[in-house]
C-alpha cells in the first residue's frame, strides 16, 4: 500500500516539475524577445527624436501626421488620427524646396514612381472622328408614279415590292374614259387643221393651237409622241394606257392592287435608285471643328463585318439639334453592286490632321478641285461637274490646308499629360537646370483633342518636359508634404491638403438633354442605391438586401422612350454595370461581399450621375476612402458632406473625403 502511494507522489512530482519547465521556458523567451527588440525600438525613438529635433533646429514645430490622411496635423505624438483613428507619425520635411506649386524629389523616387515626361513639340496632330448612322436612299434618285387623270387599274405588271426594273420597264396598264374623251379630242383637232389648211390663217392658226394643246395634254398624261403620231394618223384611239419606268433602280412602294380605281395625284409605285446611296450620320457638337466638305469616310457594317466602305462627306447640316445636341452628317457612297441596302446601321471613322488655326490638313487635296454639290467629282483642274454642270471650287475655300510649309504647326501635349479637373486643366512640368528632379504644376489653356494630343492655347513653351505618367504621384506627394493640390483649384492654394468634410466641389459638368420621363423613372434607381448606401454604413445586411430587390426594379422601369445616340449608348453600359453589380449582390451573405458589390454598382451610379445627372431638388456628393479594399480605396455617393462610410461602417465611419457634388438638373424631371 506504501508503494503504491509513494509512486503517485512521484509522478506527481514529474507532472509539476515539467510543467514547471514549460514555463521557466516561456518567460525565458518572452525577455529574450523584449531585449532583442529593445535596440528596434531605441533606433525608432531616436530617429523620431532626430527628425523632431532637427525640425526644431530649423525653427519650426515637429507636426504630426495620418499616413493614410496627411491632411491631418497635429503636435500630439501620442494622438490618434481623428478619422481613422491610427497612429501618427513625424512629419519630416523632405527636399520641397520651391514655391507652393513645385515638388523636388530624389532620382530614385522618380525610378519607382515610374515618372516618365514627354516634351511639348510642334506637329500637326491626328484626330479620328467616330460616328454612327444608317444607310439611306438618295433622295435626288427617287421618283414617284402617280395617276395623272382618274383610271381603274387593269394590270399590273410589277405586282410587288423589291423587284428591279429598267428604265422604260412597263409597269402597268390603266383604263380611263378621260383618256379616251383626250384622244377624241386630239383626232377633231387634227381633222379640223386638215379641213382648214386653205381657209384664212385666222381660222388655222386657231385650229392649230387646239391641236397643240390636245397634244400636250396627251404628253403630260404620258403618252409617247409615237403614240400620240400614231392617234392622229390613224384615228384609233387606245382604251388603255400603258404605264412605263422613268427611272432604273428597286420598286419600293406599290400601295394599289388590280381592279383599283385611283384618283389624279395617286400614287402606284415609287422606285429607287441604290447605285448611289445615302449614309446619314450623326456628329457631336465637339467633333464638327474636325468635319469638312468632301473628307473620306471609312464605314463599316453589321452585314459585311471586317469589310470597309469610303464615302465622302456631301452635306454638315447648318443646325444643331435641339435634343440630341448632335449635327447631321451626310455622305455620299457608290453602290453599283446593291450590296449597302436602306436600314442597314453603320460605324464610320474620319481621320482628320488638325491646324492650329482650325482648318484641316490635307496634303491629298493639294491642286485638287471640288464640286461644291457632288464631292465625289473631284479634278486636278477647274472646270465644271459632271452631274450638276457647277463651277468647281479649289480645296483650300473649303477648308483645307494644302501646304504644309506655309503654316506653322500647333503647340501639342500629350492627351496623359493634363489632368482634367471641370473646367481648369493642370500639368506637371519638369522644370530644366536643376540638381535634382523638379516638377512644378501648372494651369494651362487647352484646345481640341485630336486622337492621343491635346492642342496647347496657352501656358506651355516648346521643348518644355510635361509629365505623362505618374502626374497623379507627383499631386499625391505634394499633399503629403502640406502642398496644395493643383486638382482642387483655388481652394487648395488657398489652404492646402484635402478638402476633408468641408463644402465639396461642385462639378460644373454640362448634362446633355434628357427626356423627362427617362429623368423621372430614374428617381426609384437613385433612392434604392441610398437606401443601399446608409444601410450598409449601419452594417444592416438585411435592409441592403431589400434595397437590391428596390434597384433590380428600378432599373427595369428606366423609360427609354426618345432615347437616341450616346446617350443610349450610355446607359447601355451603366445598365450593364448595375446589373453586374446586382449579380455580385444576389450571392452577399456577409458584409464583405455586400460591400465589394456595392463598389461595382456606386461607379456605375457615379456614372450615371455624372454623365445623364439626376433630378428631385436634392444635391448628390461624390465621397472617397482610401483605405478601402485592402488601401485600393473607393467612391461612393450620398447626401449631406458628413462622411457616412458604407465600405467600413461603424468601425470606420467617419473615414473618408468629399470629392465633387452633383447639382440635381434644372428644370428637368420636377
């Protein structure tokens, strides 16, 4: 029994002793650890306690920053940022040397901002113009057959639409008593001027005249002058009159039947002519600079894919229209095979070399001469055209620039070199002759986009070194060193840093006009995303859901009606968006994954809103976390320019900027 009892005192003793080990072990480790990080943390301190006295000794007073929100500055090292509530750290002033608009960095930061420049350079830039439209008769090669006196229609000969027929083609035979009282009469007054050839020149030349009228009433009626020979010669007269093709082309109208009585003025048939056809297209307000009488066309169509068409440019109409703010393009394009048929919808592009003066260069057209009516009636002398009998014009009255040596190109950017911010555009300039890379930013005046180059008014000189890429690194870093930022205007140079919860920045875009029932019908869509929006900054999964089901409603109620060009064309890919964006939603049973939907749906909205505008009397804020999606950061839009954070909720809620607001439209939609 003793021995027993002698052997569990023992192992109880081995258990208490190793667990005695283990933890001896443990505290070991843990010192260990403390005192090797001891010198991590003495070197952090004294490079803190470095910059902080070599701030002093420069006079100023070490600042304290939110390395995700450097608009923060405060004197308190043990202070959290007041957004996001993280730890700030020293701000320490790197080589900004300059003025409030210039940033000095070190050749390696320029390395690894991949910074790259390009310089301003004098060259006449090239500009494609893209238009859309569809094929359409030409309207000076159609005609109509019409009754000319009351008949019955007996036979049809082309009895439906789409059939080709040739000039002088019957087309059908008509009996009309009128027809036949006409013709009597043409015989009485051919017999009379017989009767009365010796009698006085009184009697015959009145004789004459009836029968000059009896004859013209015939011809105007349509009858050939064999015909109308073959009634006086032998007096018969014809019961029916047979009705023959003016022109060659497609029957494309036949509104009658056989047995049909038609009135005088009716019509029977219309035919075309497609070997030459009409492309109608439609041009922006900004493209028109770029057009001109008799430029190629280049089209393409859904029929012949990959296969390209040219036409020429026949017609700019004079008049913008009121509501789709577009201008009508004509061209004229051949078609002897009849392979470009009426209907048929077309993409075409106008490559176009711009002047500084606005005029467009063609060295193609030097000596060339232009029928102002016809511009496919082109000459290398003047003379007339061959359809209309017009006098020619040389090329350089319509516009074109012809020598290239007697103007000087226009000052160019490269299009990644402005940063467009509303109304002011802003480069970044590597400024020459310093030791270290130095970039300043600057307000420019810029002219018409041509393709990848911005034309240059003013604020730049030739060979100068704009930045291309990285401008947006270069604004960032000029923020973090208390710089103001040259995308927020005036009221950055003013103060410097973010705009953070202070009035936003009114976007001043120009919306197209919108129909007001497309306007009004978007009002549900606006209310279910907010509804979306404020019920994710409360981290309510459950009301978001139902917001969803809102927005998928919404969405399919967007009226349409009167609905044309890129404004359809905007939608179309908002609409396909939102609704990439409803389908990330449909599967969201977390708050993570509702989020990442809310993100693909608030650019689409943002879109929307920045592109067609919203109505209802109520302002709309753009808003940006930086921090959100793994430091990606994001945009979202509500009301009222107190951050409300649908990315973080109440973790974060306050974390975030306004960007821009959106007005809602005047007028429209109330």
């Amino acid at each position: 029994m003793m021995r027993i009892i002698w052997r569990m005192l023992g192992a109880a003793w081995r258990s208490t002793a190793g667990l005695l080990a283990v933890v001896l072990i443990g505290a070991a480790l843990v010192m260990g650890v403390w005192i090797g990080r001891a010198p991590i943390r003495e070197a952090k301190h004294a490079a803190e306690d470095k910059a902080a006295s070599e701030q002093a000794a420069a006079g100023g007073v070490q600042e304290y920053t939110c390395s995700m929100h450097p608009q923060v500055r405060l004197r308190d090292p043990k202070a959290k940022c007041p957004i996001c509530f993280m730890d700030l750290i020293p701000v320490v002033e790197g080589p900004a040397g300059g003025g409030e608009r210039t940033l000095v960095l070190s050749e390696a930061a320029v390395t690894l901002g991949e910074i790259q420049t390009a310089p301003v350079a004098r060259l006449f830039p090239a500009a494609q113009v893209r238009m859309v439209g569809r094929v359409d008769f030409d309207e000076t090669r159609r005609a109509m057959i019409a009754a000319r006196f009351p008949a019955r229609v007996d036979t049809l000969y082309v009895n439906y639409t789409g059939v080709g027929v040739e000039k002088g083609h019957p087309l059908a035979e008509v009996y009309s008593p009128e027809l036949i009282a006409a013709q009597e009469e043409l015989r009485q007054a051919a017999a009379a001027v017989k009767a009365v050839s010796e009698g006085s020149a009184m009697v015959l030349e009145s004789t004459r005249a009836t029968l000059r009228a009896a004859r013209e009433k015939l011809r105007l009626w349509g009858l050939t002058g064999e015909q109308i020979g073959a009634i006086e010669e032998s007096g018969q007269m014809q019961e029916r009159l047979t009705i023959h093709a003016p022109i060659g082309g497609i029957v494309v109208n036949k509104p009658v039947v056989e047995g049909m009585y038609v009135q005088t003025g009716e019509a029977i048939y219309e035919i075309a002519d497609l070997s030459l056809v009409w492309v109608r297209l439609e041009a922006f307000e900004s493209q028109v600079s770029m057009l001109r009488f008799g430029q190629e066309v280049v089209f393409t169509t859904e029929a012949y894919s990959g296969e390209e068409f040219r036409g020429r440019i026949a017609f700019i109409d004079p008049v913008v229209s009121p509501e789709m703010r577009t201008v009508k393009v004509r061209v004229n394009v051949p078609n002897a095979d009849g392979r470009l048929k009426p209907g048929m919808f077309v993409r075409s592009v106008v490559r176009a070399r711009l002047a500084g003066d606005g005029r467009i260069v063609a060295d193609e057209m030097a000596g060339r001469w232009i029928s102002p009516m016809h511009p496919e009636i082109i000459k290398d002398q003047p003379g007339t055209c061959d359809v209309c009998g017009m006098a020619l014009v040389s090329a350089e009255e319509l516009g074109y620039v012809t020598d290239v040596s007697a103007i000087d190109p226009p000052l160019v950017i490269p299009a990644t070199a402005a940063l467009i911010t509303g109304r002011r555009a802003v480069v970044y300039v590597r400024l020459a002759g310093k030791d270290a890379p130095t970039f300043e930013g600057r307000e420019v005046a810029l002219g018409q986009r041509a393709g990848d180059w911005y034309l240059v008014r003013e604020g730049l000189r030739e060979g100068e070194e704009v930045v291309v890429h990285g401008a947006f690194k270069i604004d960032s870093s000029m923020q973090i060193a208390a710089k103001p930022s040259m995308m927020s205007g005036e009221a950055a140079a003013a103060g410097g840093g973010h705009a953070h919860g202070a009035t936003p920045r009114a976007t001043g875009a120009a919306h197209p006009p919108i129909p007001e029932t497309m306007l009004r019908s978007l009002k549900p869509l606006y209310g279910a995303y907010l509804t979306a929006q404020e019920a994710l900054a409360e981290d309510d999964l459950e009301t978001f859901g139902f917001a969803m089901e809102d927005l998928a409603r919404a969405v399919e109620g967007v009226a349409l009606q009167g609905v044309f060009g890129e404004t359809l064309g905007v939608w179309r890919r908002i609409n396909t968006r939102l609704k990439a964006g409803m389908e990330q939603a449909k599967g969201a049973t977390t708050l993570a994954s509702a989020r990442i939907a809310f993100g693909t749906l608030s650019s689409a909205v943002i879109e929307l809103t920045e592109r067609i505008g919203h109505v209802g009397g109520v302002a709309l804020v753009r808003a940006h976390c930086p921090m959100a999606f793994d430091n990606r950061g994001a945009d979202w839009l509500q009301i009222g320019i107190e951050i409300n954070n649908p990315y973080f909720g109440a973790s974060m809620l306050r974390c975030g900027e306004i960007k821009t607001r959106h007005e809602p439209r005047e007028g429209d939609g109330r």
